[in-house]
C-alpha cells in the first residue's frame, strides 16, 4: 500500500470522508438523542396524568382528614419503572396530604395563582434535594371542597436511560470511523490510480516527444474528458513547438541574407582598388542591406511585442476614409516610378473605434504587398463603405493571383507564395502577418479572394460605430456620397 501522507489527494480525500461522516453520525446520535427524551419526557406526562386521574377517584375525607385508598397503585409494571411524589394542598396552601415516598419534602410551598384552572398543568420542578421532577397539577373537588393535586415523577430512571442511549450510539462511532476512514483510502486510491497513469504517461511526454497522445477510454467518462483536455493542450503546445521553430529558422536565414549581402558587398570593395564614386556605390548597397536588415528587425520586434501582449491601443474614433486616402498618398511616389494606377473609391465616411497607426499599418503592408506583385502598367483599387454593420476596407491588385492551395497559408509568418514571388520583390513574408494581428485585435477580420492570373482582393472588415454628425470633424465627403481618386501614372500617359 501507497505510504500515507497529508499531502495526498487520497489521504485528503478520506480525511474529509471521514470527517462528514463524524460529523453526519453525530448529528444523527444528536438527533436521535433529542426525540428519545423528548418522547421519555412526554411519556412521563402521560403516566403523570394517568395517576392524577386515579388519585382524583382514591381521595376521601375521613375524620376530617384526607386519605388515600391502599389501590392507588394501579399499574403495577409502571410502579416498578417510576416513582410517583403526590401531595394534595388546600386552595389556600395548606397541606392536607403527602404520600410517604414524598416525605417531609413538598412540591411546591404556595399555590400559585390558577394553577389547575385550566385542566392538567405539566411543569418541571426541582426538589430541595435536587431531584428534578415532571409535576402535574390539577384542580379537583373532593366532597366539595376545592383542592389541589400534584402528581410528580422522577426524571432520573429517565436519564438513566438517555444516557444509556447515548452511550449506546457514541461507542462505536470510533470503530465506524476508523473502518470508514481505512475504506475510503482504499476507495479513493482505487479511483485515483487512473489519474496517476495518466500523469506518468504526461511526464514521459517530452518536446521531442509531442506528436504523442494519450490514451482515451470513453468508459472512464471524466477521465476520458481529463485526457481530451490534456491531448488538445498537446496539440496546441505541438503547434507552438513547430511555429516557434519554423520563425527561428526562418527569421535565422531572412537575417542572414542581408547581413551575408553586406558582407560580401565590404569583401568585395575592400579587395579592390576604386574610386570615390565605387566607394560611394559599395556603402549604398550595403546601406540598402542594412536598410532591409532594419525593416526585418522592426517587423520582428513587432510580431513579438504583440505576442506578448506589450502593444497598448490608443483607441480613438477613426474615419475609414482619411486611413485609405492617407494610405494612398504615401505610395505616390512608388506608384510613379512602377507605373502603377492606385484608384481610392469611398461611399460616405464610415467610421470606426481603434488605433489609427495600427490600422493605417495593416492597410499599408495589403497595399504594399498589391504594389509588390502588380505588374508594370497594372491597377491597384481601395474601395471604403460599409454593409450590414461593419465597415470593410477592400484592396483589389491586378496581379497574377494566389493558387487555392496557398491561400489558407498566406497569412503565416515567413509564407511567401511561390509563384512569382522573390526574396527581393515578397519582402519577408511578415507584413500580412502583421496586418492581420492588426486587424484582429480591433475586433474584425482580414479575409482574402483571389483566382490565379485575374488578381487578388483582400478586405478588412472593422465593427462600425454611429456618433452624431458635429461629435466628428474629418475633412472627408458628407456620408452618402461617392468620390474617387487616383494616384501613380501609367505609361504612355505621363
């Protein structure tokens, strides 16, 4: 048997078992106690006005003194269990009669105020002796004259048995509980025991050792559920391991790509005799390496200051319209210099409650990444509204498109779709990543359309909130009405 220790679930266990059990027997004994003397002491009443009756009929006048019948013990079995007191008093106190069991003693010194008057008066009374008694009193006529009568019992057989009872009921309360405590030990290890293989099989499970589950037996009903819950939590923690190693070895070799640029680029100019103007061209590329080198860095600072929760909301009532308007003016000159078209289409000024950089962002890396994979000569369109509640910011490219296959994949970090991306063009597959944590933690969601060689479309969908027209400010159109506007240029129409 398993060493019992405090600190055990099933010494705990049985403890409390034990203790409720204590606790219920007690109660019971308490109980049981409690309705036995009240039914001893009722009992006792009874027998007390039983004889009062008798005696009513036993009681004569002879000689000017009152006496008592040699019958007056009419029940014998009772005779043999109790002991009757009886004294007759006159109505103005005075003794006329005592029995010889009663003696010099008496059962109460004065009559008191209507005592009797209404039938049979039962009262608990002490003698001088200490003896407590169950006294009845009743007023009576005897041959006219009125009297009163007390009857009165002894409670000490009555406690006697009580007692006895009670004894009865306490003494084997430790033997109960002690075979109790040792059954529900028992009890509570044998129900334990699955519980205890289920830790041994968890602790055998190491990180190189995720992919392993355990055992779920539906029969074991909770337990099952216990091992449901300890799978998913593995599942989860497996997924974490994976992730986790999948961004460091990414996040490795997107860092070693511009600092392993950069070193060839100082190699190179360094075995060479050039000129100021090459020197100039050496530093600009490595400034261009640094400069993707910092971008990276930025993004995982980022990505990892919002795992861990660190990036504070400045929430504030933000036009849907001035973020893609804004958004759009900062690619002006990309758009330029890629010939690109950026149309900006709104209807009304929707508005929205969250952070206006992280928002911004999240509009900036979709746009950035249409730019990205939109051909020379090709359209990129934002279109602001709103529909059944919600405010949506759409970006629709003119790219080659997404396979069905990658889309489920296109929002992990590091992901680059395969097709007509590069290293130098996809950037590092971070900023949709970015823009959909942005998204997420204002409540909406980032969704994403796309058909291979017809383009893509990609839509942030935010909860939609309705103040009162002079509450907001925003040099935007009134609602209801639709503008557009267009940035960059296309060839041929500079």
């Amino acid at each position: 048997m398993t060493a019992i220790r405090l600190g055990h679930i099933r010494t705990r266990l049985a403890l409390w078992f034990v203790s409720a059990l204590a606790v219920v027997l007690l109660l019971y004994s308490a109980a049981a106690s409690f309705f036995l003397l009240r039914d001893l002491r009722r009992q006792l009443v009874r027998h007390a006005i039983q004889d009062l009756e008798t005696v009513e009929g036993l009681l004569r006048f002879q000689n000017g003194r009152l006496i008592l019948h040699d019958d007056y013990h009419n029940n014998p079995e009772s005779k043999q269990v109790l002991e009757r007191l009886l004294e007759v008093r006159s109505i103005d106190g005075k003794v006329l009669f005592r029995n010889e069991l009663l003696g010099g003693r008496s059962l109460g010194e004065t009559v008191r105020p209507g005592e009797g008057e209404g039938g049979y008066s039962p009262r608990d009374y002490t003698l001088s002796d200490g003896t407590r008694l169950q006294l009845v009193s009743r007023r009576h006529f005897i041959e006219g004259r009125p009297t009163i009568i007390r009857v009165a019992f002894s409670e000490d057989p009555l406690w006697s048995q009580f007692r006895s009872n009670l004894w009865n009921l306490l003494l084997p309360l430790p033997l109960i509980l002690a075979i109790a405590g040792v059954g529900g030990y028992l009890l509570a290890s044998r129900f334990l025991k699955p519980i205890q293989q289920i830790a041994r099989q968890a602790e055998a499970i190491t990180s190189d050792r995720l992919h392993e589950r355990l055992p779920v037996n539906v029969a074991d009903g909770e337990l099952a559920d216990l091992s449901r819950v300890f799978n998913s939590v593995l599942i989860r923690l497996e997924q974490s391991f994976e992730q986790l190693k999948r961004f460091t070895s990414d996040a490795s070799h997107e860092l070693r790509t511009p600092l392993a640029a950069i070193r060839s680029v100082g190699e190179v100019g360094l075995q060479k005799e050039a000129t100021v103007a090459g020197y100039r061209d050496v530093i600009g590329s490595m400034l261009e390496e640094a400069n993707k080198l910092t971008r990276l860095v930025d993004s995982l600072l980022t990505i990892a200051r919002a795992d861990a929760g660190q990036i504070q909301l400045e929430r504030a009532v933000v036009s849907a319209t001035e973020i893609a308007r804004g958004c759009a003016a900062l690619f002006e000159a990309l758009l330029e210099e890629n010939g690109q078209l950026l149309r900006v289409s709104v209807a009304g000024d929707p508005l929205v409650h969250g952070d206006r950089l992280l928002l911004r962002q999240a509009l900036m890396n979709i746009v950035d990444n249409a730019i990205k994979h939109t051909p020379r000569g090709g359209t990129i369109s934002i279109r602001v509204g709103e529909e059944n509640g919600h405010v949506f910011l759409e970006v629709q490219d003119t790219g080659p498109g997404i396979p069905h296959h990658q889309l489920p994949r296109l929002f992990d970090r590091f992901y680059r779709v395969e097709e007509g991306r590069s290293r130098d063009s996809g950037g590092a597959g971070l900023g949709l990543s970015i823009a959909q944590w942005n998204v997420q933690v204002h409540g909406g969601r980032l969704t994403v359309q796309s058909e291979p060689g017809r383009g893509s479309i990609f839509t942030i969908v935010l909860p939609r909130i309705d103040l009162p027209a002079q509450s907001v400010d925003l040099p935007v159109p009134a609602k209801g009405l639709r503008s557009e506007v267009a940035f960059g240029y296309i060839d041929g129409l500079r």
